[in-house]
C-alpha cells in the first residue's frame, strides 16, 4: 500500500563547473501536497526535480524523505518516481509489460506483476489498452500509461517533469484536472516542474517559484497571485502592474484599477495617461496605457465598465486605485518567503 511522506530540502546546491544552478535553497512540502516548481528556463526547478530522484547530484545539503535523508542514495531507494517529459516507453513492450517492467527487475512473478499493473492501468483508465504498444496510443494515452508506471513501485512521492508539455491545449487541460484528481485519490505528494503560471495556478496547493536557482517567493496559489512579494514575481505570474509612486515599488492587480476622466475629481493615488491599445478579451476587455511617466500599465475591465466609457486609443485618462489592494514590493534579498504550512 502507498503511503505518503513530507519532503525536506536543507540548502540543497547544485553546481555545474562555474555555473550554479541551484543556489542553497530550503524547502518543506508538507506529505500529501500537490507542489508545483513554477519559473522560466535556466531558474534551476528541473535540476531540484532531479537531484530529488536521484538522477542529479547534489553538490551539498541535503534531501530528506520523511525521516530518511535520501541525499546520497541510489534512485530505487527513495521512495519516489519520476515521470519524465518524454515519457519513455519501451516501444518494443506492450503497455502491461511496460508498466509491470520495474517490478520485472525486481524478479517478481508475472502473473503478480501484471495483476499490479492491470490494477494501476485501470486507476488510470487505460486497461482497454493493455495489449496495444505505445506506438498505437495517443499522447495522452501514453502520459497515463507512464503514470501507472511511475506508480508501480508504491512511490511515496511522484515527481512529474512538465509532463503536460507535449499534449495539445484542449488535452492539456483534460490531463491538468485528471493529475488533481489522480493525486487525491492516492493521497502522495505530486512534484510537479513546469513553466506555465495557469497550469502551476490550476493544479498546486503549493506554488514554488524559482529565479536564477534561488526561490523567489512560496505560497498558495491565490496568495503568490494576490500578493506578490517582488517584481520578478508580479511580472511573472502576470495579471499585474508593477508601479513607482514616490519612490516606492508595489503590484496592483490589472481588474483592481479603475478608469476616469483627467477632468474630474480624482482621489487617492493616481497615474495619468493615454490608451495605446484595446483588446477584446471575450470576458473582459484589456486597455493599454500608456503612462506619462513611461510606465505602461493594463486595465482589465468588465465588458459593462467598458460599454459605459467606450475608450479609444488615444483618449487621455487617468488610472486610480485602492491603497489597500496595493501589495508592497521588496528587493529579492529582503523578500520574506511564505512557509509550505501556511499555504497548505
């Protein structure tokens, strides 16, 4: 039977020659979280997952799986799995025996192992396809049966390289709601590597996002969305402003800013301005501004809000907002991370 177990990194370091890719970081998934390693190329998150399998070094600090400390271990013993991008199948194997191949190399009985395999392909919804090679199967078919594999060794913790970066858009978002719920059935933490804000946004109870090997900020997705603590984070997860006022640095939120006219009475904090662009966004309608400080910023506005002002580029206009929905930002070395327990 699967159990699940919390995951500890302890200013784990990866360094490639010169170039460090992973610089030190500290880490704590609770067991049973569903975690997703958020930032661009380059940010280290890849390189995490795999000193995590095993299938990397660490050049210090350590790995700890529940109460082992896994740093130096051998992939098959760490209680993980990893289910990579390309998923590789074995195209020769049919999809029981490909899913059954690590429990082969632990010289377990065949009619055991595919009566395992049979089970997780059914978990997964596949067991009509038992038969079939992976050449005959669609990508998202091939994705699940790679899940059943990873699974077959009773992981405590499954680790997922952009596993939905292959598939098409309309099965992406198939896949991103059947990984929920694959994950809340088995009850184990998912650690999951991607570069998409909405898939992180979508799927995680904890986002954890990376720049230059370092985190950047940790939370619940509502709260690194809400409340971003840098620039690097507001622009990133996007849906935000990044605006100098005074000489103080925050995020405003583009559907938290409120257009009026320069000739009125303005209160509060404000930014003047011309409409550059306006974009019909199905739901909502985005306008550019183009500020007079050189700033450009974005209002998302609702499609009565903008049917009641009918801006044009080039109309002069002016951006306000609530103090209190603005979020304060902080230079990376001084931004406070949120705790993986208070976002759980």
């Amino acid at each position: 039977m699967t159990t699940k177990a919390a995951l500890e990194l302890v200013q784990l370091t990866k360094k490639f020659g010169s170039v460090t890719a992973v610089d030190a970081i500290n880490l704590k998934i609770p067991a049973g979280s569903y975690c997703c390693l958020l930032g661009p190329s380059g940010c280290g998150k890849t390189s995490t997952l795999r000193m995590i399998a095993g299938h990397e070094s660490a050049t210090s600090g350590d790995i700890i799986v529940g109460p082992k400390n896994v740093t130096d271990l051998p992939p098959a013993e760490r209680s993980t799995a990893m289910m990579f991008q390309s998923y590789a199948l074995f195209p020769h194997l049919s999809v029981i025996d490909n899913v059954a191949f690590a429990l082969k190399m632990k010289a377990v009985a065949k009619p055991e192992r595919h009566a395992e395999a049979k089970r997780l392909l059914e978990l997964v919804d596949m067991q009509a396809y038992a038969a079939r090679l992976p050449g005959q199967l669609s990508g998202g078919q091939q994705q699940r049966v790679a899940l059943a594999r990873a699974l077959i060794t009773s992981p405590q913790i499954l680790l997922l390289d952009e596993p939905l970066s292959a598939l098409d858009p309309f099965l992406r978002l198939r896949m991103r709601s059947e990984l929920k719920k694959l994950q809340r059935e088995l009850g184990i933490s998912f650690i999951h590597v991607t570069h998409g804000q909405d898939e992180a946004m979508a799927l995680a109870d904890i986002v954890v996002l990376m720049n230059g090997g370092r985190i950047e900020q940790q939370g619940s997705p509502r709260e690194i969305f809400n409340h971003p603590h840098t620039e690097f984070t507001a622009k990133f997860i996007g849906g935000h402003n990044v605006i100098s006022v005074g000489g103080d640095t925050f995020a405003v939120r583009n559907d938290r800013l409120m257009l009026k006219d320069p000739a009125g009475a303005i209160d509060g904090p404000s930014i003047a301005g011309t409409v550059s662009e306006v974009e019909y966004q199905g739901t909502y309608v985005l306008v550019a501004i183009a500020a007079d400080s050189g700033a450009d910023i974005s209002v998302q506005l609702s499609e009565s809000q903008f049917d009641a002002a009918n801006y044009i580029v080039g109309e002069r206009v002016v951006a306000t907002w609530d103090p209190a929905q603005a979020s304060p930002l902080k230079t990376r070395s001084s931004a406070t991370l949120v705790s993986p327990e208070k976002a759980a």
